[in-house]
C-alpha cells in the first residue's frame, strides 16, 4: 500500500493529463517513441547470450539461397519459409552475424510494440493503450524472442498487425484494410503453420460484430479478405501435410495440465504472479457482469476478442497436441499479446481511481522489471564452451569430436565465423583442423585409428539423441585418461582426453 501511495503521489505531481493531451495531438510521435523506446531496451543485449542449436540453424539457413529456402521448408522443415526469406535479404544488406541475425527480431519486437499501442489505443483509450504498452516493455517472454533468432518476432508483428487491420475493417470497412487483413494473415501462415489458430478467433469476432455493427460491409469485407487467403495458401497444404510430424515419431511431449500452466507461469514469471494476476482478471470479469446492463455492446466485443486471443490459441493447440506433436509455448506466443491487452483490460474495468489505477500500472511495469532478464537465457551456451575450447592449448596430434552431428551449425559462427558463413558445407572445412562433427562411437574410433592423436576433445550437445546410450564417452572413460572436464555450460560438456602414458616422464616411470 505503501508503494501504492507514492506512485499515485508521483503521478499527481507529473499532471497525467496534460502528458495525454500532449500525445493526443500528437499520436505519431507517441508511436515513434514507443517502438524507440522498445528497441533501444531490447538492442542493448542483442547478442549477450549464446546462440543455440535452432539460431544456428537460422543462421546456416539465411546463407543460402532463396531458391535453396524453398527447396528445403518444401521436402523437410516443420516451419513456413517466410522468415528466413525476409532474414536472407536483412543479412544480404548488414551481414550475417549473430548480431545481425537477433537484431532483425529485435526490430520486429519494436514494431510489435508500435502495432501493439496502436490497437490498444483503437479499441479502447490512449490511456489504455500507454499503459498496455507499459506492461509489454517489462515482459520477459517479449524480451526473449527480441532476442532470438527465430520467427517468433516477426509473427509476433505479424498477428498484432492482423488484429489492428481487422479492428478497423470492421468499424470502417474499407478495401485497403480488407487487402492489409490478407496480405497480415497469409504472411503468418507462411510464417508459421501454427498461427492458424487467429483464423478462427477472428471469424468469431466478425461473426458477432455482423449483427451488432451498423456497417454489415465489414463482415463481407472480411470474409473475402480470408477466402484469398485459402486461396493463396491452398497450394501449399501440400507441403504442410507432408512434413506434419507423427505422433510417437518426434521429439515434442504429449500435453500435459503442468505444461499448460507453464505457458502462463512463464508469461507472467512466477507461479505467486500468476495467481494474482488470475484473481484480478476474475474480479474484473465479476465487476463487469455485474454492471453488464451499464456496458456497451461494443465492450462485448472486446472482451470476448481478448478472452479468445489470450486463451483459445493455447487451449487449441493444448488439445491438438494429444493428436499432433505440437504442443510447445512458443508455437503460440502470440496469444501473449491478448493476455497482456485483456489483463491491462482487468485493470481498467475494476473500480479504481485514475490515480490509484495508473499507481497499480506502474507497481506491475515495477515488478515485471524487477525479474526482467536483459540477457535473454539460452538452452545451450556454445558461447564460452567453444571459448574455453579456444584458449585450451591443443597438442600437435588432437581431434574434436562434437555430438551430434548437427552442432556444427552452434559451434562454428563462435569458432570461425568465416569458415562458417563462407563454405556451403563448413564441416568439411573445419575437418581440415581437426574439429570433426559425428554421432557414434565407431566414427571416433575410425578417426582415432586414422590420426591417433594425443589427445580427444568430447563434446556433447544433443548427444542423446544420436548415441542414447552414451556409448562414445563410455569408451573413452575406459580407455583413455580424463585429464579435465566442463559441465558447467548449459546445453554443452566440454571432455578432455589424452592417451594412456602420453606423457613421456609418466611411461619413464
């Protein structure tokens, strides 16, 4: 309470209503501002932490070209291959770096926040809209995909977008925001295949606008808008069907209730958080269907669409997922963006002051950025594993050896970014120098025949899958002499092994 008291004192000095009536006559400033104010909080920890496996993969991806793109999303890839597109001419014009590859998310998380204030702003207030705003800058969820390079930005830009085109489509149907609704909507589908999920939610809020809105030009406006887009994307349901993976055959868990919760507990940061935020949204709901008769009809509409963009794509993809390997928070991290809107909505609709309310604001943006994590964690630190390799003092006769094979795509930009972006096929070229990227037992044993070296580096990073059994450290624990190990970088062990009585003085002895 105290807390409370001191903001709502602070934002009576700081006269509230003149900085709105200075952003109302002054909208395209405050949107400049906050897609700013977004990126510079963003950049700063671009490229901090450690890239892993799948930004290796993006970052082999975007080298190619775009007709080798294509090829590969069309025979093999589970994701649309739109963002690599968009990303291989971002790093044609800045260079492929890890910098640059995080920075292209970075900047599609700042014109998230752009998109974001404008909706917020369309469907309710600018006071709304800056406070939602305020909660979005503190989101750990947001700042992790600002910093990975992965899709997940640029869907992020691409749903809220969607959003923002179909709010005025409906108010004011127009054609050029029916072709901004399927120019948004077909690029998230070949974005990403699992977006189909704002489909539906969208059809649900025209489907109960068309009766209530006083232009019936809308809906029709809509649903053309989406009928080209099954038409434009029709031909590739093809490709989609042939690399959607099998039950039992991929790597993805069936759903479980704790993972469903995750979603959320990871959204909001903490499991504490995330029950008070939970009974703030139900006292909200409660106040509100108490005083329903006093609501417009118009409020019906936004919190139903809120209700169902913070909640159905998760609860979709929850029950798709028992039948279909899809069930993972990032597939649908753009429902973060309703929940934000609808829990911003909570604040909004409880019976608070506007000093008291905007205090509240500001004791949530305080506790998001209390926990907020500037260096976005990453599940494997090839980072300072690969800088640890690099300052060991390797003996004439060495070989890496790094399982499983794939790794090479996380390895190589922090060993020799050169070798890595300038070779169609880099592993070969690492071979040269001895760094060998393999899966199993025998391919050591092979290399160790063929160079016998004095010492073996083992790393291991998704090793299980390629050698579950852990044979190929097994050998060597049994037959050479551990001389140092790092199990400490997260993701990634770094073993060191040299051979049985290498060492002159101890064969002497």
């Amino acid at each position: 309470m105290v807390n409370l008291f001191l903001c709502a004192t602070i934002l009576n000095r700081m006269s509230l209503n003149k900085v709105l009536d200075f952003f109302r006559r002054n909208p395209i400033l405050m949107v400049a501002l906050v897609i700013v104010v977004n990126f510079v909080l963003r950049i700063i920890h671009a490229d901090a932490s450690s890239i892993y496996l799948d930004e290796g993969q993006t970052m082999f991806q975007v080298n190619r070209s775009i007709p080798e793109i294509i090829e590969d999303y069309v025979k093999k890839q589970q994701n649309a291959p739109l963002y690599f597109i968009l990303l291989h001419f971002w790093v044609k014009v800045f260079g492929l770096s890890i910098f640059t590859v995080r920075s292209f998310s970075v900047l599609m998380m700042s014109l998230t926040g752009g998109m974001f204030f404008l909706l917020a702003r369309r469907i309710v207030s600018l006071e709304f809209a800056i406070a939602a705003s305020l909660l979005f800058l503190g989101v750990n969820e947001v700042m992790n995909f600002a910093h990975e390079a992965r899709g997940y930005a640029t869907i992020s830009f691409l749903a809220v977008s969607s959003f923002y085109a179909l709010s005025h489509l409906l108010h004011k149907p127009k054609i050029n925001w029916a072709i901004a609704l399927f120019g948004f909507n077909t690029a998230l589908l070949y974005t990403h295949y699992l977006t189909i999920y704002i489909f539906p939610v969208q059809a649900i809020i025209a489907l109960i606008w068309w009766p209530l809105g006083k232009q019936k030009r809308g809906f029709l406006f809509y649903a053309a808008s989406q009928l080209a887009v099954v038409f434009v994307f029709a031909p590739w349901l093809k490709v989609v069907f042939e690399v959607m993976p099998e039950k039992g055959s991929f790597w993805i868990p069936d759903p479980t209730w704790g993972l469903l919760k995750n979603f959320y507990y990871y959204l909001v940061k903490g499991i504490s958080k995330t029950h008070y935020s939970f009974m703030i949204l139900g006292a909200a709901l409660i106040w509100y269907f108490i005083r329903i008769k006093k609501q417009e009809k118009e409020d019906h509409i936004i919190l139903i669409g809120l209700l169902l963009w913070a909640f159905a794509p998760v609860l979709a993809n929850y029950f798709v997922g028992f039948h279909i390997p899809v069930f993972i928070a990032k597939y649908t991290f753009y429902a973060s963006f309703g929940f934000i809107l609808f829990f911003t909505w909570a604040i909004f609709k409880l019976p608070l002051g506007k000093w008291i309310r905007w205090a509240f604001v500001l004791y949530c943006c305080f506790l998001n950025f209390k926990v907020l994590q500037w260096e976005s964690p990453k599940m494997e630190n090839w980072k300072d594993a690969v800088e640890y390799l690099k300052q060991h003092e390797r003996p004439e006769k060495s070989i890496v050896f790094s399982q499983a094979y794939y790794t090479y795509k996380a390895f190589l930009p922090y060993y020799d970014i050169d070798l890595f972006k300038n070779n169609p096929r880099p592993f070969e070229t690492a071979e040269q120098q001895d760094i060998y990227f393999k899966d199993r037992k025998s391919q050591l044993q092979d290399l160790i025949g063929k160079k016998d070296p004095d010492e073996v580096i083992l790393i291991r990073s998704h090793w299980r899958g390629a050698d579950p059994n852990g044979e190929t450290k097994a050998f060597l624990d049994e037959n050479w002499t551990l001389k140092e190990e790092r199990t400490d970088f997260s993701g990634v062990h770094v073993h060191i092994y040299e051979k049985p009585n290498s060492n002159p003085d101890e064969a002497d002895s």
